[in-house]
C-alpha cells in the first residue's frame, strides 16, 4: 500500500511538473503611477499644442476649464466650450519643450523652455525663456491650466508673460 501511496504522488508530482512548465507565467504589466499618468497627460497636451492639433487638445479637457495664461487675449477665466477651448490654444504663440513637470496631489507643475516659432504664428518669447504652467488633472482629465510664478534654481523669477523680477540684493 505504501508503494501504492508512494507512486500515487511521484506521479502527481511529475503531472504538476509537467503542467508547470507547459504553462506560460505572464506578469501583468505594471500599473503606471498616479504621477506618470499625470505627466502623460502633460506630455500629450505638449505634443498636440505643438503640432496645431487643437482638436486633440480639447480631448484631454474636462468642460468647463479654467485657462488662464498671461495677459492679453491668451485664456478664459471658464472655457465652457470645446470653441473656446480651440480658440485659446489657437492664439498660442509659441511652440515649447518640457525642462520639468513636478506632481503634487493633483497639480502638474512644469516649467517649459526653448521656445519657438509655431506652424502658424512667430514666437515672441526670447531665446532661453521659461515659463511656469500648474496643470489641474482630475480622472485623466485638465480642468485647470494656469501659467505661475516660476523660479529657477538661483535665478530670477519669472512671472507671468515672461517679466523677470531680480533678487533683491541687501
């Protein structure tokens, strides 16, 4: 009976074995973090403000949006609408590269330089400008842009519209 027993469970043994290795063992893929879909986002809607394609920019709102960039005709204090969405990124002038995006909650802040002339329109900003944008995602989704105060490491800080403002020395 015991080699009976024993035979029993070499067998079952070998049979496991062999299903084991017959068997492919795939991993799920690893979940992207809050943070790297946030910088998706970001990344998507950089792309997409660069290359003029507008329509894809409005897919990555959640209506209404607040856009508030600089003075002048750039932003709405409440884009309601998909139009005026397009419209505003439509006014952009300049075409940028992401130096940075930081996550915090959910606020993407990036700095953005180099930047350049647009498909559409030539860039006023000087060379070597940088701008400070605080993204507001919720669900995969902007529902908030707005340029910010942005300081590099020991340099001026760069306000809204480019304006420089110098350190006080004392």
């Amino acid at each position: 009976m015991r080699l009976f027993v024993a035979a029993v469970v070499a067998f079952a043994l070998v049979l496991a074995g062999c299903g084991a290795s017959a068997m492919h063992h795939h991993a799920a893929p690893p979940q992207a973090s809050q943070a790297d879909r946030m910088k998706a986002v970001v990344r998507a809607w950089n792309a997409d403000v660069n290359a003029g394609n507008n329509a894809a920019v409005v897919r990555l709102f959640s209506l209404p949006a607040l856009i508030s960039l600089m003075t002048g005709p750039y932003g709405c204090n409440m884009c309601r609408t998909p139009a005026e969405i397009v419209q505003v990124h439509a006014a952009l002038l300049c075409s940028v590269k992401i130096v940075s995006i930081k996550v915090r909650g959910r606020y993407a802040t990036t700095v953005f330089g180099r930047p350049g002339d647009r498909e559409t329109s030539k860039c006023d900003a000087p060379p070597g400008a940088l701008t400070g944008v605080r993204f507001t995602i919720v669900g995969g989704k902007i529902t908030a842009l707005e340029q910010v105060w942005y300081r590099p490491p020991g340099g001026p800080t760069i306000v809204p519209g480019g304006a420089t403002i110098r350190a006080s020395r004392r």
